[in-house]
C-alpha cells in the first residue's frame, strides 16, 4: 500500500464525521481534529501504511481520541482551554520544578498532598513524581518495569488518590508531571504474561523469535546498555521457547511498535493518565522505541514519528498536556526530540539539556570552565514552542557523555579525562573533598558513572565528617552557585528533592537486600519531617542552603530578563575559571551572570564588564549588594547576577 495523498485525507475525515454525527457535533473537538488531522494521516500512514488493515486501525485511533475526550472531566477541559487560548503556557518563566520520590518524600499521594506547602514556601510549582504506576515488588528498575499501567503502586495509594492530587495542586496553581514508560513493559504485565501462556496475539506485542538467527542480526549493531548486569540485547524465556527482547533488563520486554494494535494501547494508556490531571508526561526511553535490524535501534526516524503521533493524539484530546523527551544523548540529537521542519513543536515541548549537568560537574573537577562555555554556545535552540529543562542533578547518575572531539581541543586525552573526573568525585583524587561512587564500572575498558548528591559531590559531607566549617562554607558555596546558574538560565529549572536542603548521601540503601546492588539509591534519600524542620533552624545546612534558594527562585521570577526566553549571550573573558553570560529581558535589559569556578578569587576585569555593557556596575540581585564601575574581585565558588542600576 502507498502512502495516502492529503485528498484522500480529507475524504477520509469528512467520512468519518458523516458516519460519527455525534462527534461531529462536537464543535471544540472536531475543530482541534480538523487542525491535526493531516499531521496525524500522514504520520500514522508512515508508520502502519504496510498493514493491509492499516485503515481500519486509524479509524480506531479516531474513535479512541473521541472516547478520551468524553472521559475528560469539565475541570480539566477549562484548563485545556486555558491553555490552548495562553500558547506555550510552560515558558512563561513562571514554572519552577522539583523531580522528588513520593514514597521518600512523603510516604504517599494522600503525603504529598499534605505538604504542598512546604514546595509552596521554596516556590517550587511543578511536581515531577518518579515512576509510581504499579511495579513488581522486585525486579522494577526503580518503578521503570510497569506492570499495570492503571493502578498505582499499593503503598502509595491509588489512582483516586492522584486524581485528588492533581486537583488540590491545579488549584493552588501547580502543575503535576508523572512518568510514562512506554519502551517496554515488566515481564509480569497481563500482556507479558498473557504472551507466556501462549496468546500469539499477545506475543505479537513484544519481539520473539524462537533460535538466534534474527536477535543475532539485531545483536550485531545494538549497543549494551547495561553491560555489566544485564548484558545482551534478548533473554531466553524457557516457558515458550523464545527469545524476548529486552535491551534493558530481562525482566523488562520491549514492545513492538511496529504493531498499530501496540501503538493503539499505548496511545489510550497515555491519555488516560491525562484524564487523571497529569499536565506533563515524561516520556521515558523515547530513542529506544523503534527497533531495525543493522541499526543501533535507536534515534531512528520512526521513533520521531511515533512520539509525533503521541502528540498529535493529545492535541486532540487533551489539549492541556505537555511532553518531556527523556534522551540522554549529544544535545544535538537531543534536540531533534523537539521536532524538526515541519514538525517543530510537535514532538515533545520539553527535554532534558542533560550535557549541562555533566559540565557544571566538569568544571567543579577541573575548575575550568572553557566546556561549559561552548555547551552554553553551541546548545541548540529548540522551537518557539518548546523550552529545556535545566538541572544541577537528577535520580540517575552522572553519564559522562562528552563530545570528544571538545576534550582533545583542549589538549585532554578523553579517556584520561573521564578517569580524572570518576576519581575526583568519588574522592580517590587527592584534594578532592567529593564524596561519591562509581556506578555501572566496566572493566572492559575502565568507563563509568557517578552517584551521588549534589551535596556530596560538592563536598558538604567531607566538610561535615571532618568537623570543618571554612570547607563546609566553601562547598555550600559550590552547591549554591551550581543552582544559581540553573536558575538564572533560559528554560525550566528543576531543583532535585533533597538539593534544596543540601542532604548528603544516604546510604542505607546497602541494608535493603532488593535496592543494595544500585548504588544509585545513595542520592535518592529518605526526606523526613525532622529534616525539612531543619530549613527552619538557624546554623544548619538545610537552613542555609534553603534561604539561599528560595531568595535565588524569588530574584528569577521577579527579573524579567531571568524568566525570558533569551538565548544566554557568552562572554569572552581569557580568564578559564570564571563563566560569564547575559541575560536579556523582553523590554532589552540585561543581567550579566558571572560565576568563579575557583577554589582562589579571581579578577572580573573592566575589560570583561565593558563587553557585557556593565563598565558603570550595577546591583547583584542574587546578594543584594551593589559595585562601582570598573574591576571588582569574586571569591571562590562565588556569583553574581548583575543589573544595571
């Protein structure tokens, strides 16, 4: 079958109507399907125009849309309107987020809910909750082996339970994001065990394949993901004599979009969460979802296509919603996750700048900020309608995914580097006051990851262990100033749970049998009630490191040239430690950001401030102080943000 031409389209359309009247009578959703329907036609055609009944499938993908818009509660309706009428209503500068465990935050939803106000007084308005839809008790990579996507997990309460969440956060102006893994499911989802009993259909959900000959060819240029604990690409299932793929874990089968009934399932699932008052969805593993013999399986155009449909489904149904691309790959290919040509905006809205988390670390170790300089340069700009979310750490660990290429133009050999930047953080380097682990070491060839807080990486465990406050000031200094810069970026900052309280690693993961092998879980601490109440007593980290925040969030929102969308002009300086760069607000007014990666104070030259047009000073909003015209000197792990008088 050939792909449809766009008069076909409309033929098809004004068919369907015809044959539907009652959804042609609904005027708000036949207009949003009259907008999208081309995008739609021609992307699912795309993807599924090879299945002799692909028609049949697309028509049941309308009919799906139209049942989810009837389910579709009057409350979040008007926040569809609202949204729609606002535009781009996640970069208005105004959204600020916190990526948090419900479950160690709070214990549950009904938790949660009950301290809303403790997210309200940082001025945290954006809730990421991590994977909490039903999992096996063991074997759920963290929440990400999904096997019920309509339930929560038992401890944490149940969908009702979101649901009314969603509802008191809209109320109080806050905005709810949940995961959404749809790369693969755990093999103990209905669908996974209904394949085991020998359900062909099922098993036409997942990729099996009963010898070696094709998962071989699919070997031969798929990477490991997970070289060192779940090696391979496919896991032998003895119950049914095949090979399952799962490029992940073996417990974790990924699905055949290939299959329009698996897109078709996956697409109801994603905007039934919707209907629960999700506003955003992260969209996890999205390279991964397109599989293709002598390919890497990954980034694949049809993976775009596939998240261009997801999107073109919600802007019909649940207009309200937004995605984030969860890609941690180059930022270039990253930003394709945005869209592209015709399709700009029309993927996901939001993604991850992963490489800035890895160069505000680099330039911790390295006290050099020339890497970070170019990342901030040569970041791509993502469509008018789209924005990055920027963070200083996350519930993964530290990837260290440099453009090579980067480092030998510094004269640094990047396998010597990354081995210098491991060692650092995780305290081997002599001088280095970092306190965190390797993660995922490869002795193949010596690669790997790091866990840890951001309080730990920047050294306020050491300075506590040792009973020194001048190091204890310095690396509060550091932790400060990491999130200073998120903050004072375009995009939306993310604040991950415990970094605004500046806790240390938690390490009582290694007494819990199931979590013990994942080192990971040291920065996913337990946040207890008594350690909030530390933000409120004078002296304590938590109350240092929470005022400083919570002044930095209040400057940005007030600052027009923080919150815009403003691409950061960097500045020239010959100095390597200091990162320089301004801010331009919508009525031309600028706020100049310097930042002294230095362990020693450093000049900020005339020179440097007459480029950055701020010869005469100005006023730092970050400490409320003010400088005279010419040089000035900034101490070490110090910032500033400076406005004009």
């Amino acid at each position: 079958m050939n792909v449809p031409f766009p008069r076909r389209a409309e033929t098809f359309l004004f068919r369907f109507l015809e044959e539907n009247p009652r959804i042609a009578e609904d005027r708000e959703f036949t207009t949003r399907l009259a907008v999208t329907f081309p995008a739609l036609y021609r992307v699912f055609f795309r993807l599924y125009a090879a299945h002799e009944d692909a028609f049949t499938w697309f028509e049941k993908l309308l009919l799906m849309l139209w049942d989810k818009r009837l389910a579709r509660d009057d409350r979040l309706r008007e926040i569809d309107r609202d949204r729609v009428d606002r535009g781009s209503w996640y970069r208005d500068g105004d959204l600020l987020g916190m990526q948090l465990y419900a479950d160690r935050f709070a214990g549950t939803l009904r938790g949660i809910e009950s301290e809303l106000d403790y997210f309200d007084d940082l001025g945290v308005n954006a809730l990421h909750l991590m994977p909490l839809l039903r999992t096996p008790e063991d074997h759920n990579d963290g929440g990400y082996a999904v096997s019920d996507y309509g339930a929560v997990q038992e401890s944490l309460g149940t969908m009702d339970d979101l649901h009314a969440l969603s509802e008191t956060m809209h109320r109080r102006g806050m905005v709810l994001v949940l995961d959404y893994v749809l790369n693969h499911t755990s093999d103990e989802h209905p669908w996974a065990r209904q394949a085991l009993a020998g359900d062909t259909t099922k098993q036409d959900y997942y990729f099996m394949f009963v010898d070696r000959v094709i998962p071989d060819m699919y070997e031969s240029a798929m990477p490991e993901v997970f070289p060192e604990t779940a090696p391979g690409n496919f896991t032998w299932r003895a119950e049914i004599d095949r090979w399952v793929m799962t490029v992940f874990h073996a417990y974790q089968w990924d699905l055949n979009y290939s299959n329009p009934r698996v897109f078709l399932e996956m697409a109801a699932i994603l905007l039934d969460l919707a209907n629960r008052g999700v506003d955003i969805l992260r969209l996890d593993a999205v390279p991964y979802l397109w599989k293709r013999i002598g390919t890497s399986s990954q980034n694949l155009p049809e993976a775009h296509l596939l998240v261009q449909l997801l999107n073109g489904c919600a802007r019909v149904s649940t207009p309200g919603v937004a995605f984030i691309a969860e890609a941690i790959v180059q930022p270039r290919e990253i930003a394709r996750y945005f869209g592209e040509g015709g399709a700009a905006g029309r993927e996901c809205e939001l993604a991850y700048n992963a490489s800035l988390m890895v160069l505000l670390w680099d330039a911790i170790a390295t006290r050099r900020t020339e890497l970070l300089r170019r990342g901030l340069r040569e970041l791509p700009q993502p469509p008018r309608d789209s924005a990055w979310l920027n963070y200083v750490r996350c519930h993964d660990d530290i990837g260290l995914g440099y453009d090579e290429e980067h480092l030998r133009e510094q004269g640094w050999d990047p396998g010597m580097h990354r081995d210098f930047i491991v060692r650092y953080f995780t305290g081997e380097y002599p001088g280095s006051p970092a306190r965190g682990a390797r993660f995922m070491y490869n002795p193949k060839n010596g690669d790997a990851r790091i866990s840890g807080t951001a309080a730990s990486l920047a050294g306020v465990e050491t300075a506590l262990l040792t009973d020194d406050p001048d190091l204890l000031t310095r690396a509060v200094d550091r932790h400060i100033a990491l999130h200073g810069i998120v903050l004072s970026l375009d995009g939306i900052p993310v604040i991950y749970a415990g970094d605004e309280l500046g806790l240390c690693n938690d390490y009582s993961f290694r007494d819990e049998p199931h979590l013990a092998g994942d080192n990971r879980w040291m920065h996913r601490p337990r946040i207890t009630p008594e350690e909030r109440l530390g933000r409120t007593r004078n002296g304590t980290v938590a109350h240092r490191v929470f005022g400083r925040l919570r002044s930095l969030i209040e400057v940005r929102r007030a600052t027009p040239a923080l919150r815009s969308n403003s691409v950061p002009e960097v500045i020239v300086t010959e100095n390597p430690h200091l990162l320089a760069y301004l801010r331009v607000g919508p009525d031309g007014r600028s706020v100049l950001v310097v930042v002294n990666f230095d362990e020693h104070a450093h000049l900020v030259s005339n020179d440097l401030l007459e480029q950055a047009g701020f010869g005469q000073g100005g006023e730092d909003l970050a400490h409320n102080t003010t400088y005279g015209a010419g040089p000035f000197t900034l101490g070490p792990c110090h910032f500033v943000w400076l406005n004009h008088q």
